[in-house]
C-alpha cells in the first residue's frame, strides 16, 4: 500500500523546505493535511508529485513548491481572513485555515462547493466556508479581506479583487502572459498598490482569465 504519509513528508523536505520556504507553521500545515484525498481518487498517486495535478472544471492543484512560496510571500497572520479563489476540492483553503482565523472558499457551481464542504469536513476543519460566485467577482459580502489567494495563473488582476482587500491586504497569485509567469505579492495601501514579484513560476491559465487576442489589420 502506497505511504501517504512518507510522501507527504518526503514533499516537505525535497520541494518546499529546499524552496526557502521554512516558516514552522506552514510547514506544519503542509505536514498535517492529506493532500491526496483533495484530488480525484484515480490521481491519488500523483499527489505529492513536483507538477500541477489537473483537476475539475478547468481548475489545478498548484505543485507544492509554487503553491507553497505563494502561501510564504502573503504572510498569512492567524487574525487574518482570506478569500481562496477557484478553490476546486479546497485542498488550499485546508491549508491556508490552519494559518488564518477564517478562509473563505469561492467556486463557481454548486457540485464543486458540496464536494470541497465535504472534503473539509472530513478532515475537521470549522474555521472555513466555500461559498459559489464567479471568480472574476470576488466574494464582496464576505469581506474586505486580508489576503486574497488565487489558484492558477491570470494575465490580469480583476479591479473587483483589489476593491475587495483590506488596508496592507495582500493578494497572490501567477501573473502569466507568455511561456513563463511570475508569482506576484499586490499589496493595498490606502488607495495605492503595490506590486512585488517573488518568484518565476508558469501554471495553466483559469478559465476566463486569458488575454483577449488583439484585432490585427
């Protein structure tokens, strides 16, 4: 029988820690949550692979070491509230309710918010909450939001997503607009953004985030 548990500590030590992503927390997180069982069950095996995982409705399973910078670089704090975009089976919003107060889940059909409620069920976490809405939207009556997590990559950032941050709020994800992409820290304060890229990383583009073709005469 394949050791879950061995692999999941092998994925600690040879693709995050190695990354210089060392907070204990995070690692913590990493080490106490079952990846394999937020991906369907056919993949199981490849869940503790370096690669991003394909899953339902055009939506990823971010590889470790990219989904694991991108969790270091928005400093989730334990008062914080996040809002988890494009969630899938909420193997993210698990991860990211160990380090924050509240995590808000956001899909865009009803099956995939049943199926990421349940598996957080399943694996007690009560401090989040996967609601449905469209992605592009944000989850504005949930807000404002200290952290905004996006899973998979954009070529660009939503103005409803910024309106929805709290002040020093953070949001991150892969900004993508070519073979390679950048996982990108916005940072909110007051009526100003800042943006800070922490590292290169290329991931499949969410559905209805691609870059309108320009007319060419």
């Amino acid at each position: 029988m394949f050791d879950f548990a061995k692999a999941r500590d092998h994925m600690v030590e040879s693709q995050i820690r190695t990354s210089d992503v060392t907070e204990p927390a995070i690692l913590r997180a990493f080490r106490t949550t079952p990846r394999e069982k937020f991906v369907p069950k056919a993949k199981s095996a490849l869940a503790y692979g370096d690669s991003h995982i394909k899953m339902d409705e055009g939506r990823i399973m971010l590889r470790p070491r990219d989904f694991a910078k991108l969790i270091d670089a928005a400093e989730i704090r334990s008062s914080d509230i996040v809002l988890d975009i494009a969630c899938a089976r909420g193997y993210s919003t698990a991860i990211m309710a160990k380090l924050a107060d509240t995590v808000v889940g956001l899909e865009t059909s009803d099956e995939a918010v049943d199926k990421a409620t349940d598996l957080l069920n399943q694996t007690d976490i009560s401090n989040a909450a996967v609601v449905k809405g469209e992605l592009k939207a944000g989850a504005s009556e949930h807000g404002p939001f200290n952290v905004i997590f996006v899973n998979g990559a954009v070529t660009e950032i939503p103005k409803a997503w910024i309106s929805q941050l709290a002040d020093k709020g953070r949001l991150v994800c892969i900004v993508q607009n070519g073979p390679m992409g950048r996982g990108t820290v916005y940072t909110k304060s007051g009526d100003l953004v800042g943006e800070r890229v922490v590292f290169d990383a290329s991931a499949p583009l969410l559905p209805g985030f691609e870059r309108e073709a320009a007319f060419v005469f």
